[in-house]
C-alpha cells in the first residue's frame, strides 16, 4: 500500500495510533473544524485506502484530536482512547531533537495534541542527548501552567548540565531557579542548588561556583546550606592556593551554626596552622577531640600540621606536647615530622634536645635526608661543637652525600676561628679536591688563621690559589698585612709587602702608612724610609700629624746615626712643616726676617678649623724639641704665637685682684716648662710695672707635670708650695721673690742651673715623643704624660 503524496505531512501524527494500521488523511477532502469531544461532531480528515497504482480503494472516517486544553485524549473513530506516557514523552524527545532549541521548537511544542506533565518532563530530559536542548525544554515547560518544580527536576537538569561543563548555562539555571524557589511552597528545599555548588567546586570553577555560593547565602534558604557545600567551596580555595577566602568560608559556615564534620576538622585544622593561626587551630583540635567517639582519634595529618606549625612558630614547648600525645596516641611519627621537629629545635639554640631527636630518628630507621644533615652540620659547627659537627660531617659523607660549599665553608670558618689550621687546611684540601670552589669568607676566614699563626708561605700559596679562582685578591692580602701590622710582625709585615709587590698585588694608602708608622717605632728606619717615599710617590697626602709624628721620634732618639736617618726621613715628607723647622733654626740673615715674626707666618698658614688638634700636637712635640735643643727663647716665641692663635684659649687666666693662674695640664713636658716661664714673665711684668698684685697665684700642673715644674722653680727658690695638683703661692711673696736679680735673669731666657740633668729628666719625662702615638688619631698630651 503507497501513500498518498498529500497525506505525507500527517504521517507522524498517525504513528501514535495504538492500532497497527496504516491508515493516511487525504487533505483533499474537506476539511471541518476541531471537535470538542463530540461523538456527532465532523470528523476533521478522512482516510483514503490507495492501491500500488493510486487507485482509491475505500475510504473511512479518521483519528480527530481532542482539545488539549480540555483533556489529553485522542479520538479513534468513535472512541476516545488516552494519551500514554510514553507517547508524551517520546513526543516531547522528538521535538527536541528535531528543533533543539529556539522560536521553531517552542512553537512546536504549543501545538502538542496533549497537555505534558512534570513526569512527563521528567522523563524526557534524560532521553535528550543535548544538554542545550534539554534545558531549551526545561525554560519551555516552567512557562506552561502545569509546570511545577521540584528538586529532582532541577537535579537532573543540573546533572546534565555539569556533565557536559556547560557552566554558562548552569549559572543562567541556578539564578533561574533560586528566583523560582523564592516563590515556592516552603516545604520545597535547595538540596539541588547545594548539589550545583558542590559539582562546581569538585570541577574547579571557582568563579561560578563562589557566586552561586553567595546568592544562595543572600537568599531564603541559606539556612538550607549544607556542611557539604562549605566543605567543596573550602576544598576549593584551598587548593586553588587561597587559605582566607576558606578561613572566610569556615567563618561563615560558624556563623550560620551548620554542624563541622570530620571532613570540616581535617580540612581547617592543618590550614589555620600552616597559615599562622595557630590559637584557632588549637581551638578546633580541642573542639575534634571533644566531639571524637570513645576510642577514636584524631587524623595524623592533623597531628603533623600542628606540630610542625607550632615548631616553626617558635613554641617548642607547646609541639613537644602535641608529639608526645601524638605518641601516646598509636601514631609513630613520620620522616618528615622528625626532620621538622629537628629543625624547629635546632633553630632555636636548643642543640641537645635537637640531637636527641636526631638519635631517636636514626633508632628508629629513618635515614636523615641531604638538608638536614647540613642543617645539623652547619648549627653544631656555628655553635662551637665543632667535634658533634665533624662528627655528623663523616656520617654524612658515609652515607653518601656530597656536602655542599656551605657546609665546607661553615666548617672551614669555624675551625679557623677557633685556630685550628690543620682542621681547617683538610677541610679546604677536601672541597678543592671534590671539585667544589670556596667562596670568598672561606678565604677571608682561611687566610685570617694562617696570618695570626704567622704561616706566611701557606698564606701565599692561599692567596695565589684563591686569584687563581677569579676573585679580587687586594682587599684580602691587605687584611693579611693588616694583622701583621697589628700583631707588630714588622718585619712579617715587610716580607708579606715584598711578596704582594712581586705578585702583583697592590694594597692602600693607609696601610702603607701604617706600616711606616710600625718601621718608625720599631726603629727599622732603612725601611721605613721607601715606604714613604711610596706613600708620597702615590699623591698621598703627607699632614702635619704625620710629619709631628716622625719628629716625635727624633726627640727620643739618642743614637746620632738614627738621628740622621730620621731627619732624612722628615725631608722625604716635603712637607712644609719641615721647611719652617729647617728657618727656624737658621740666622736671621737667612731668614731675612726675626723669630717671631717667622714663627706668626707659619701659623697664619694653619687651617684652624680643621687642623686645630694637628696645631697642637705639632706645638707640643716642636717644644719638647726646641727645649732639648736648648732654644728656649725660639721655644717662647712658638709658646707666645701659638696662645695668640687661641690653640690653647684656657691655659692663662686672670681673675682681677683676686688669683692669676696658669693650666698647663693638657701640655707636654717642654712646652708646659715653656708656658711656666713665659707666664710667670708676664705676671712680673703686670706685677711691677702696673701694681697690680693678687692674692695669690696658681700653677695647675696636674699629677704628673707637678714634680717637673717645681724642680725647675727650686733651682731659683721659689715661693710655690706643692699640693696634689697645684702649684699656689701668695702674691706678695710672688712679688718679692720676682724683684730677686736671678729670677729676672732666669725669666729672661737665661738657661736654669744644671742644665745637662735637668735635660736628661726632660728627656726621660717627654710623652709627647712617645713613637707609639698614631699619627691618624694622636693622643693628647694630657694622656701621654699621664702614660708616661
């Protein structure tokens, strides 16, 4: 039997007749409106019964459908025969696979010739491969009237949405859907929407599932939230590395008084702890404990976070605990918790509870990785174990690892320090041996030994072998020469010298003057001469602290060769001190012009501002010379210029008629002898030729300068009585004893009676000639006498 080519459009139609008969509509005949149910009502279509050729066999009345707002039947002939469900619902599949989606498949599915039912739907989705086109008839059904939504609706969309990572869709859904649960029977819950959530999370969607989490909350039913959604979104953050968006979350799962699970405690306990948060982790794993079963314990994991947490925190006492009950517990710790716990004690200084730990963890088997042994190795060695240290370093060599150039070098230092060579060149013979290049404080702390246990050819070789790496070697063979300097090796100082110059190694100005400085005082003139001559061929500057220093030593020095030598030594400084020391003693011819006036010249050159302490220390050491070499009258000319300049602004003071008095305190020898002879000539002469007498007068000599001075005044009898630091007298006796014929002559530059043992005390007496006096910081007078 054909068909009809116009009764092809109503083919589908017929095939949800019950019977297994073919039958076809003919269109051409006439058509009649739709029956209301009416078995007397016109039949819509007629059927026509066709033979192979076309011809019209017989013909009967057809199927007329019922009005789907009325009733879900269809009408076979006469009868009146129900819509089955599995007809709806393969109806319902095969318009959305036909049309999927859009304005076609919602126009279809208006002119269903029956009314669906959510079981209907329910039924469908399933059977819909397209998640699209399920949830195109899903938005068409919830705008029908019979549509009513209930969780497993919702959760079988929600399925097929997340299964195919629709997560656009399932947003536009979970919004849909929240807003039609906010207008539902309240007996309807959110399981589905806590179910979305959790598959969002479990799918990594952070973004999605974190706003559908915080709509949810915002809406009617978060108290509905469950425990399994704050444990996905806090799984999430977590993993996603984000612990205060979960501590957000579990604070939030706090507030709304939804019950913690085991899942809960083993997710935040191990959180707060690694995150810093330790008193609320403290606080949860108490809480754990409390609510655990008779029996039960808490997970290792938790046990393991919380003490390493608390170890790298600082509060050892409290993780010694927390290991103990983990013990008591069944656990036995873990590799990894052994080598926290020995780390958190370790840094911490306590090394023998350390060390304890580190026995029970070989005990128990556990083999110690590559980092702690260099931990271990590294802290013994800086805490001046130096035999647990060595001791650990062999283990660890035994066990077969290659100790890193921290480890040599922390050893190598650390037994250099301690002044253990011969540990030290091992260990440095050691890691050159395995490949491994020292760096530069394995250096420093290797050369330091060797120059302080005066191994200088070691030394040597050191240094060479460390240029040979590539590094800067001046800076260190100049601290090596420094200690010598220091140690006063003089002449190891020189040998080192000798061997920098034919290395090719340069060292600075100012350890060249320093060891100039330690030739001068050691009496090695020969050498210290070209040392100068290189300080000043290097544009180094020659100061006057410098120049006084070496004309310090010539004061002391009693052999004429070295005198010689040493006035050499002050020519090769050139500088201009030395030209006024050699016009101070020529003839006024020479000079072209008086004592005084040569000497003012000089000072007014003086830059006051920034070498005042220069000025003095030259004064004080120029007439300790000057007295010596007998010039007392050019020695009170450079006294008088020298106050005039206010170098030494207190030593006079005049306190009208009631006491004049003279500090020569902070004065070397021969300069306050100067000052005593020059003052007492001006009190004289303010005494007798204007009246005035005080009441009394005062010499302020100090300790050490008191004998010295009034030595000098017995030889001419004089009135001052000697006290602990002063020289005093009344001024009419002061008076008298000035109007004596030998006072006058000895104020007038007449040299004092014997003058050769007098000299000789001077001589002895002299601090500030004293070659130790560092030309860079030069003590004060005041100091060297009382050194001396």
């Amino acid at each position: 039997m054909l068909l009809h080519p116009r009764t092809r459009p109503l083919h589908r139609l017929l095939l949800l007749l019950p019977s297994k008969t073919k039958t076809l509509a003919n269109p051409s005949l006439p058509r009649r409106p739709f029956s209301s149910g009416d078995p007397s009502a016109p039949w819509t279509d007629d059927i026509v019964y066709l033979d192979e050729s076309g011809s019209v066999i017989t013909s009967a009345p057809g199927i007329r459908p019922v009005d789907p707002a009325l009733d879900s039947h269809l009408l076979v002939g006469h009868l009146r025969q129900p819509f089955s469900n599995s007809a709806a619902v393969s109806k319902l599949v095969e318009l959305a696979r036909r049309w999927r989606w859009g304005p076609d498949l919602d126009s279809h599915l208006d002119l269903l010739p029956f009314t669906p039912s959510p079981s209907h739907l329910a039924h469908a989705l399933p059977l819909i491969p397209d998640p699209d086109s399920s949830l195109a008839l899903f938005r068409w059904a919830r705008r029908q009237p019979w549509f009513r939504l209930s969780d497993d609706l919702l959760s079988l969309l929600l399925d097929r949405l997340l299964s195919s990572s629709d997560f656009p869709s399932i947003q536009s859904l979970f919004d849909d859907a929240l807003k039609t649960l906010d207008h539902s029977p309240p007996d309807l819950s959110a399981s589905s929407l806590n179910r979305a959530i959790q598959h969002l999370a479990m799918a990594s969607n952070l973004e999605i599932a974190f706003s559908c989490f915080k709509k949810l909350k915002d809406s009617t039913f978060s108290s509905q939230i469950t425990t399994q959604t704050y444990n996905s979104l806090i799984t999430l953050f977590l993993t996603k590395g984000l612990p205060y968006k979960a501590f957000e979350i579990y604070e939030s799962m706090e507030d709304s008084n939804c019950s913690l699970d085991s899942s809960t405690y083993d997710l935040m306990i191990p959180s707060l702890a690694k995150s810093g948060r330790l008193d609320a982790a403290v606080r949860l794993f108490n809480q754990l404990k409390s609510r655990l079963p008779a029996g039960a314990r808490p997970g290792f994991p938790i046990y393991a976070a919380l003490v390493d947490s608390m170890g790298k925190a600082g509060r050892l006492d409290a993780a010694m605990a927390l290991y103990q009950e983990m013990q008591s517990t069944g656990y036995k710790p873990s590799v990894t918790m052994y080598v926290s716990m020995i780390e958190s004690m370790v840094k911490a200084g306590k090394l023998d509870a350390g060390m304890s730990l580190w026995d029970e963890m070989k005990t128990t088997g556990f083999r110690p990785n590559f980092g702690l042994y260099t931990l271990m190795v590294e802290t013994q060695a800086k805490s001046g174990r130096l035999g647990a240290a060595c001791s650990i370093f062999s283990d660890m060599e035994k066990a077969g690892f290659l100790p890193t150039p921290s480890t040599y070098a922390c050893l190598i230092e650390m037994h250099s320090a301690a002044g253990h060579v011969d540990n030290a060149m091992k260990l440095y013979n050691s890691m050159t041996n395995a490949g491994l290049r020292p760096g530069l404080s394995t250096y420093t702390s290797l050369l330091s030994v060797l120059a302080n246990k005066k191994l200088l050819d070691l030394a040597a070789k050191v240094l060479l072998e460390m240029k040979s790496m590539g590094f800067s070697v001046d800076v260190n063979a100049s601290d090596v020469l420094m200690i010598y300097i220091k140690d006063g090796s003089t002449e190891m100082a020189l040998r080192w010298l000798r061997f920098m110059g034919s290395a090719g190694i340069r060292t600075n100005n100012f350890i060249v003057r320093q060891l100039f400085e330690s030739c001068m005082k050691a009496g090695l003139y020969d050498s210290a001469r070209p040392l100068l001559e290189m300080y000043v061929g290097s544009a180094a500057k020659v100061d006057l602290i410098l120049y006084t220093s070496i004309l310090a030593h010539s004061v002391r020095c009693q052999d004429e060769k070295d005198e010689k030598a040493i006035m050499d030594i002050m020519s090769t400084t050139k500088h201009k001190a030395h030209e006024f020391m050699c016009g101070l003693f020529t003839g006024p011819e020479q000079r072209k012009k008086p004592v005084l006036s040569f000497v003012r010249e000089f000072f007014q050159g003086i830059d006051y501002e920034s070498e005042e302490s220069a000025a003095k220390y030259f004064v004080n050491v120029l007439l300790n010379y000057l007295v010596l070499m007998g010039q007392m009258n050019r020695a009170r000319c450079v006294w008088k210029v020298a106050y005039e300049n206010k170098l030494f602004p207190k030593a006079i003071v005049f306190d009208q008629h009631i006491a004049w008095s003279l500090d020569v305190r902070n004065l070397s020898v021969g300069a306050a002898l100067v000052a005593v002879v020059h003052t007492l000539h001006r009190f004289r002469k303010r005494m007798l030729y204007y009246g005035v007498v005080p009441r009394r007068i005062k010499l302020v000599t100090g300790p050490t300068l008191k004998m010295v001075v009034a030595q000098v005044l017995a030889s001419v009898e004089s009135p001052f009585e000697v006290s602990k630091v002063v020289l005093r007298a009344p001024g009419d006796s002061v008076l008298d004893w000035f109007k004596k014929p030998i006072v006058q002559q000895f104020l007038l530059n007449e040299i004092p009676s014997r003058p050769d043992v007098l000299m000789h005390k001077l001589n002895v007496l002299f601090p500030s000639s004293a070659p130790e006096v560092r030309s860079l910081s030069p003590v004060k007078p005041l100091a060297m006498s009382r050194m001396m």
